[in-house]
C-alpha cells in the first residue's frame, strides 16, 4: 500500500475533495471520500513509488479502467496516448452495431465480429506483456522531455533529497512543464511518514504538512500541467512573467495558498473561481500588469456623477456626440453609482455583523461593477445562429447595462443538461474518446467536425483538471452554454472614483440558458 | 403554443431508418431545435402538414432513447436540480450524433 504524500488540511473544512485527500492507512473505512478519488490516489501514489519521473505508462490507467467510470480519471501525459485498452470497446461498440444493423431477424448476428475483438485484445495485452520492459520508450517516443524540464526534474529531485519545500524552477526557458515531471512533488514529506504504522492523528499530523512554494517565474510556460492543481500543499506559488494565456480555473483547488503571482503574462480575464480565493483578503494575489480587459475606458477621469447630471448629459449632448461616446459616459457613471451601491449594502451587512464579532474591517474590497453580453451557444459548443440585428460579438467583452439582450427566445430558462451534453458525458465516462478522433475512426463513424471539436474537450478535461463547475449552479459539465464576463471593483475602500487598476475581469461559463445569470447590482465579496 | 394552424396537432409522429414509429406530444419534441424547424408552418417543410418526422440518419433503438430524454426534459423542466439520464454506452456515440442532429 503507498502512502499518502499529502496530508488532509486540517485548518480548512469546505474544499473542494481534491485538497481533502486524507487516505486512511492500512484500511478503507472511516473516511466519507469518494471511491474514485481514492483510487485514484491510490493509482497516483502507487505509479509514484515505482518510478517517480517517467511514471506515465498506461499500466495504471487500464488496471482503473475496469473499477471506476472514465470521468474522473487522471491521465498523465497527452490523452491521445493514453487508453489503448479501450480500442476493445470501440470494436465492441461497433459490432453491436452492426448487429444492430442487421438485426432483420431480431437476433443479434455479432458473434463473428466479437469473437475477433477478444482474439484481438488478448493478442493486444501479450503485447503489451512482452513489451513492458521498453514501454516507457516505445509508446511515447515524442515525449522525449527537453533539456530545460530533465533540469527542472533534477531540482525538483534535489529538493526532495533535502526536505526542500521551497522548489525554484525560475528562469530555466521552460517552454513546457509536464504532469510526470511535478508529480514527485507529492513525495515532498514522503520519508517523515514512513515511520508511522497507523493512520497519523491530527496533532501528529500537522507539523508535517509542508508549506510547498513553487516559483516557475520568467519561464515561457503557456500552459500549465494539470497536476500542478493536485499539489494542494502549495502555499506560494509564482508564475510571473511567463507566455500564460489564462489561469485555469482549477487554481482554486489550492486552497492553501496565501501568495499567488501571476503578473507579466498575456491574461485577458481571470478565472471566475478566483474570486473564492480573492475574498478574505487573507491572500496575497498579483495580477498585474497583464493585458486585463476593461468594462469601458476607464483612464479618463470621470466627473464625479450626481443622479441628475447623467441625466441631463444624455438630452443635452443628444447629437453632439456619437452614440458609442454617450453609451459609454452612461455606462461610466452607472458603473460608479454601482460601488456606491455595493458600498452601501456591505457596510449594513458589516455594521450587522459587528455585533457579533469584532473583526477589523478590511480595507480591500470585492465589488461588482458590471457584466458583458451573454455569449449565448448551441448544444455542441458553438455561437448561436444569431438573429439579425444583433451586433457581432466584440472580442473585447466590453460591459453593457443589458447583459440579456439577445437572449435565445423567451422559453430558454432551462436548467436541464442537453441530450448532446448527457451523450457526450457517458461516452467520456465508458469510452476512450482519443480512440474516436483518429482520423480513419472518425471517418468510419463519419463524425462531423462539430462533434469531433466535443469530443476532443471532454477528452482534454479528462486528460487534465477534469470537466469545468458551472460558475452558477456548481454541476460539472462539458460544454458551456453561455459565457460572459463581469466585471469587479477590487481596491480599497477609500478610493472615490474607479480607475483601469481597480477593476478585475471574470469570465464565467455556464452549463445551461437557465444558469445564464448575470450578478445583481451590489453584490460584493468580503 | 404557437398559433395553431390546420394540419396541427397535439401528437406528431417520428419514425426511424428501420421503420418504427413514435407518437410523442408536440411541445415534448419541439425542445429540438431541427423538429421545431421541421413542424413550423412558415417553415415550407412538408412534415408541417403531416405532423410526420422521418430521419433517415437515426435507428429504432436511438430514436426511442431520443424520445425518453423528450420525456425526461418535459417531466423535469420546471426543477433545478435534475438527476442526469443515463444510457447504455453502446449507444452513446450514435446518441450523440443524432443529438448534434436535432439540435437537442
Ligand atoms: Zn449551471
């Protein structure tokens, strides 16, 4: 039995389950946790032992395969080569086909096509037990790992050597950063528990949860690798000045960070789920500079706005300046009656609170400002056929005092998951998407791009942090429905006026019409 | 409902490649989007009139799971949280595709 590299948190109580991976030692019982997630701690911890940097065979993942549904499977290493096992299914699925096809006489014909599916896995599995030994090589020869990340994977293992948990990958040029090449990291405080032959209490516990900072700056990372967002022990972790397009909004798995930089990147929005981490104030959280979108232009100073004074503007300056001049002016002063608003109800809401504890107030505040236009999509993904008269979407998500408009039809407020999103999830679940994308398969099943370009996220969710939390509702999901994004005052309390650096953009995606919900004026964090 | 207009009523039919037919309420399968357009009286289609949907791409055993998730959307469509339908994974492929078809 491996043991658990990271401990539970025991100062937290609603993470997410991914950062309460207590594993009980020696037996199952006792813990109310998921048994796909403790298999698959088990699977990670297991493959870890073994061979801790090039530990991404395909063993694991297919002895899983039989015990637990697809979904929450962690792959390691790029999904289109993972899963070999699954060609089985694939033939399976296709000889029911068939017989369904020819299902005429009401009795199914497959019985040739099975038999030659299971002399096929079994010669498939003596290959791949004879292969065993040159597996690592032979099944991923273009994961040959570049020279920056084998140096990375030396640090790494140098500062296990050492019971290191600052880890300093910084400047390195790295391009890229694989699962395999961060895993070893759950290993961190392996060695101090070796010596327990029970489950660790809590008391005995603590002192030997590591604080893990992990400082990937001035690298060229433009993306991340998915188990970064299971090493729940990170507590500062440094991603600035790299090539990032978006910060996953997995990050919120790692709870226990109090330092998080990700300044100097190419960020637009950040993940909606950040602000679960931004609020508290506990956290030291830098976002800037990056190229942040902005609700309307914000680097004119605003007249301070009285109720009657946009008013009258708008009849005075009726044709003297354009329409987009006016809208924005508008838009402007609604924003800054906005914070006053969400000023106004969290000092009731805090004045309520004093009573009962006497928390200094925070200086920083969370405060909605406004939100984009919903981007309303179809059941696979894609724009809606949109009526005419609609403008095009701006790539610029600017904000707008009417969010809804063009809303699909009126009857659209389901929050039932699509029959195209339902088939997709139980083929994630029971199938190796990977095997359907290849090109000859996909021409067999004469899939169209729409469905292919599904098919390859769900198996990228499965290859990476898994599928996304509706920013609504919380329920998983594959394909989005509608996104859009809202814009926050983040600054401090004395500041009167906003300005380009105060406010933060959140993308959000929904998993359904009816989730599309921009927040209500006023709404704040704190 | 829309304007109900001759030739309209409260049940249509969908038949599959292999022949078998279904009888389901209107409102239940006007949630695709591809039946929606078929059934629209301004649409020009003939299926307006006969209140008859032929799908040469879906067989029996999809279209009846097809029709169950109708009847599923229609049950659940007022309550927010929906327990997910599931389907036998031989067939999600196939379900798949004919929910990209119907727009569902
Ligand atoms: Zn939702």
């Amino acid at each position: 039995m491996a043991l658990p590299s990271s401990p539970p948190l025991l100062e937290e109580e609603n993470d997410l389950p991914i950062a309460t991976t207590f594993l009980p030692l020696g037996s199952g019982s006792g813990i109310s946790f998921g048994a796909l997630q403790r298999k698959r701690q088990y699977a990670d911890y297991d493959s870890l032992s073994s061979d801790p940097v090039f530990s991404d065979t395909t063993e694991d993942d297919e002895a899983q395969d039989a015990e637990r549904p697809r979904r929450k499977k962690v792959v390691r290493g790029p999904w289109w080569h993972v899963g070999k096992g699954t060609a089985h299914d694939l033939r399976r699925g296709m000889a029911k086909k068939e017989g369904f096809r020819n299902a005429d006489s009401g009795v199914w014909m497959g019985s040739d096509v099975s038999e030659s599916s299971d002399s096929m896995l079994s010669s498939r599995q003596r290959m791949q037990e004879l292969a065993v030994e040159g597996q690592v090589e032979d099944a991923v020869p273009a994961r040959a790992i570049p020279e920056a990340e084998t140096y990375a994977s030396r640090i790494i293992q140098t500062c296990l050597d050492r019971g290191e948990e600052a880890v300093d990958l910084s400047d390195l040029a790295l391009r890229s950063l694989s699962d395999s090449t961060v895993r070893p990291l759950h290993q961190l405080i392996k060695s101090s528990f070796t010596t327990f032959t029970h489950a660790p209490s809590e008391d005995e516990f603590s002192p030997l949860t590591p604080s893990l900072t992990l400082i990937l700056s001035r690298n060229r990372l433009a993306s991340l690798p998915a188990e970064l967002f299971n090493l729940s022990n990170i507590t500062c972790l440094s991603l600035r000045n790299n090539e990032l397009d978006e910060l996953p909004s997995a990050i919120v798995r790692l709870t226990r960070l109090t330092e998080l930089n990700v300044s100097g990147n190419n960020i637009q929005y950040l993940p909606w789920e950040l602000l679960d981490l931004m609020q508290g104030g506990e956290r030291q959280i830098l976002v800037r500079p990056n190229p942040l979108l902005q609700p309307t232009d914000l680097d004119e100073p605003y007249p301070l706005p009285s109720f009657s004074s946009t008013q009258v503007s708008s009849i005075d300056e009726s044709q003297a300046s354009s329409t987009r001049a006016k809208l924005d002016e508008g838009l402007r002063g609604e924003l800054e009656l906005r914070l006053k608003l969400g000023r106004t109800l969290k000092a009731q809401q805090m004045q309520a609170a004093m009573n009962e504890d006497d928390r200094p107030a925070r200086n920083e505040e969370l405060i909605y400002l406004a939100s984009s236009h919903i981007r309303w999509l179809g059941v696979d993904g894609s724009p809606l056929r949109r009526a005419r008269g609609t403008p095009p979407h701006d790539d610029d998500w600017p904000a707008t005092m009417n969010p809804t408009a063009h809303a699909p039809t009126a009857s659209a407020t389901t929050h039932i998951p699509s029959l195209f999103e339902l088939a997709l999830r139980s083929l994630q679940a029971t199938h190796n998407l990977a095997d359907f994308l290849e090109p000859a398969t996909a021409a067999e099943f004469e899939i169209s791009s729409a469905v292919a370009s599904a098919m390859h996220r769900a198996a990228r969710n499965s290859a990476g942090t898994g599928n996304e939390n509706c920013s609504c509702c919380g329920k998983y999901f594959i394909i989005s429905r509608a996104e859009w994004v809202e814009y926050w005052f983040n600054g401090s309390a004395s500041q009167q006026e906003l300005d380009a650096n105060s406010v933060l953009p959140f993308l959000r995606r929904v998993c359904s019409w009816g989730c599309a919900k921009v927040s209500e004026p006023g709404t704040f964090r704190c | 409902m829309r304007d109900v207009k001759a030739g309209s009523s409260e049940y249509i039919t969908l038949v599959s490649n292999d022949g078998f037919e279904f009888k389901i309420q209107r409102s239940s399968a006007c949630i695709s989007g591809m039946i929606k357009r078929m059934l629209d009286p301004n649409g020009g289609f003939s299926e307006s009139t006969t209140n008859v949907c032929k799908f040469s791409e879906i067989n029996g055993i999809v279209l009846e799971k097809v029709c169950e998730y109708f009847y599923y959307n229609e049950k659940h469509k007022d309550s927010r949280d929906v327990p997910d339908m599931d389907f036998p994974p031989e067939l999600c492929l196939e379900l798949l595709m004919a929910a990209d078809f119907l727009d569902t």
